[in-house]
C-alpha cells in the first residue's frame, strides 16, 4: 500500500477538501495547476536556486557525538535551524510565493502560531515585492512577540485573532474569512500540511527537500540512504512530512511522530491529537481532530507556540491509523529539558517544538548502531524568553 497521497485527494480515508462554496474556485485553480506549475522546469530552476542562494540549502546532516555517545546510539540531527529565518517554513513559502506569482496573484495572506512560519512568509513576500497580511492568535503575538517584530519590520500587517482560543486554529479561521473576502487576487499561503485538498500534499512536496537531502547525505556518511529510524515532531505537521516524504512507503525506515503532551495527555491541557482526537472535519480537511462528544473543537495546549493545533494533517492521521508511524506524546517538561540538554551537549539551543522531538530519547532504547535522523526543525532564539521563565535563567 501507498501512505502517499491519492489522485481525489485522500491518505487513506482522510483529507479531501470540504469547504464553502465560496472557496471553490481558488482550490479547484490550485488543484489544477499546482503539480503542472511545480514541475516546470522554469519553476525548479527558480526554486532549488533560491533554496540553495537566499535560505542556504542543502542544511547539514550532523552527527551529534555527545547526545550520541549520552543514549549510545547514532544520532544525526537535520539542522534545518540553519536555514535563513530560523526554522524549515521557508522551504514551502519560497515554493508557494513563486506559485502565486504563476496564478498572478498580488495579495499574500497566512496564518501563523509560533510566528515562525509568518516570518517566513513576510519574507518572501518582501523579497517578491507583494502585499502580505498575517493572522495570528492573541495569546500567540504575546508569547512569539520577537517573531511578531521581525514580520512588522519585513513590511507584514500582523492581525491578531481575538476569538476562541486566541492562538492557531483561529488565526486560520480569521485568514480562511479573508480568502472567502477576496477570492480573486489573493493567495493564502498555509503554513502546514493542514487544510483542504490540494494544501497538504503541496507543502508537503516543497518540504520533500528535507528528506530528498538526508537521503544523499546519509548516504555519504554512512553508505546508506535509509535511517533506522525518523524523527520529527508533529503540530499540523510540515517538518514532519518533509522528514519522512521520499521515505513513507519504505517500510525498512521506522516513522516516529512527537506529539505535545503538554501538561500531561490525561490533564486536560493537551495537544496530543492521535490519543485524544476523534475523525473529524478541521479546516476543510477530514482528519484526527480533538473534539467533544458533540463534535465541538477542544481547546488544545502546549508551551510550544507552533504544537498546539488541534488536529494533524491528514497524512499523519493515516500514518497513525495505518500503524505506520508509532506516535509518542512528549509533555512541557519532558520537552523543556531536552532543549536545555541539546543545549548543553552540543551547543545548539532548538525551538522547544524540536525539543519534543528531542525527549524521545528519555521514552525510547535504540540499539547502538541503529541510525537515527532527527529533524531539527527551528532554532530557539524565538523561545528564549520561554526558557528564561521555565529555567529561571
């Protein structure tokens, strides 16, 4: 069987594209156009040339000793921390942004959580000369505040979403309401593989350069191109799909998704959506969701700005159901931790959404020569202030 995505849109029996009729038109421009558009050759050209000259690619696989030689095991870390902007949203904004130039679109809006991903869009839109709004929750401007300036300065309105939760699931409400508004010249660049048909599979092949890089890499280091195992943390989920993408239907790589726990899968204050959620519709897309009994959305929690989405993208809800991925749940502490240890081991302070990543270690025995790739998807500067409070440094 294929864990990729099917012709109507689907991973297994989730995804598709349920939407209002309003936004018909703009899904059904991107569905006929966006595989055509992205592989042209004109198209790549313009892309890997940006990857390899404004972000910096190919980010480098490196062999972290100390953390490996602490679980005696071979740790490789997916340093997309490196990439300009800090973390690996660039790879499908560049991607996207060259998309909308293709449709001719002149209005660039986006979503954003951990502010990562809106910085990565204002930056794009700022190196193309476009319009760019950015919806984010309340509550995420006041914890993400460094990034909220940095998008100001790129020349970004930032909107915040002052209904619900105030963080992601409704600062993509809010740009979801402005893309119905202005159909016509707007594209709405999404952040994750979330979203209606065609969005998760498209972010998720211009994020594939992560796993299209550690395949050449591991290859030159350790004579293979396959991991024993991936490891990725999971939100909505694009570093993760690019992690795994050239590797979902290898069956020899074993997938592990890290979800936030946040203060505990049990306690009510949770983002880990494979234990709680239900199938259910999120954002145009049918996947595992967290809900009531009566089909309300559950107000998901974690310290992590960028891992408290109340659903997966529909390829992680296949990969789930499927058995394909073995799915851990990580809570703030666990997370917090192995930020401060990857600190302190190797000299690289990660994003507290790699961090979940990170404390797999403290739930998991590998064997000392299984391979293990790790994508280190954003750098921690953004969370410093997080780490002050939650160290007391």
């Amino acid at each position: 069987m294929s864990y990729n995505i099917n012709e109507k849109g689907y991973y297994g029996e989730f995804g598709g594209a349920y939407i209002p009729e309003m936004l018909y038109p703009n899904i059904e421009e991107l569905s006929q156009n966006y595989i055509k558009i992205s592989e042209d050759p004109s198209f790549k050209e313009e892309f890997n040339q940006l990857l390899k000259d404004y972000v910096g690619r190919p980010s480098p696989l490196y062999f972290a000793k100390r953390l490996s030689e602490k679980y005696n095991t071979k740790i490789y870390l997916k340093r997309e921390d490196l990439n300009h902007t800090g973390a690996h949203k660039v790879n499908n904004t560049i991607g996207q942004i060259l998309l909308a130039k293709r449709l001719g679109k002149t209005r660039i809006i986006a979503e954003t959580g951990a502010g990562q991903h809106g910085v990565a869009t204002a930056t794009v839109c700022a190196l193309m000369g476009i319009e760019c709004v950015v919806y984010m929750g309340e509550i995420d401007i006041a914890r993400q505040a460094p990034n909220v300036a940095r998008m100001k300065m790129l020349g970004a309105k930032v909107v915040p979403a002052l209904s619900g939760s105030r963080t992601l699931k409704d600062a993509t409400n809010e740009a979801m309401r402005d893309w119905i508004n202005n159909p016509v010249n707007t594209h709405y660049i999404v952040g994750s593989v979330v979203g209606p048909h065609p969005y998760p599979d498209m972010v998720a092949r211009f994020q594939a350069i992560v796993s299209e890089e550690i395949k050449t890499q591991l290859k030159e280091k350790e004579g293979t191109e396959n991991p024993d195992y991936l490891i990725a943390c999971v939100g909505g989920g694009s570093n993760a799909a690019g992690t795994y993408y050239h590797y979902l239907d290898n069956t020899d790589v074993n997938i592990i998704a890290v979800e936030a726990a946040g203060k505990g899968v049990d306690s009510g204050q949770s983002a880990a959506t494979s234990v709680l959620g239900k199938e259910g519709i999120i954002h145009g897309s049918k996947t595992l969701l967290m809900q009531t009994n009566d089909g309300q959305i559950t107000e998901p929690y974690s310290i992590s700005a960028g891992l408290d989405y109340p659903g997966v993208g529909p390829m992680h809800a296949n990969l789930y159901k499927t058995g394909r991925a073995e799915f851990i749940a990580i809570t703030d502490d666990e997370a917090m931790t192995a930020g401060l240890e990857l600190s302190q081991l190797e000299g690289i302070i990660p994003a507290i959404e790699t961090s979940h990543a990170l404390a797999v270690f403290e739930h998991k025995t590998f064997n000392p020569d299984d391979i293990i790739v790790v994508n280190l998807s954003g750098r921690g500067d953004k969370d410093l202030q997080n780490y002050i409070d939650y160290f007391k440094l």
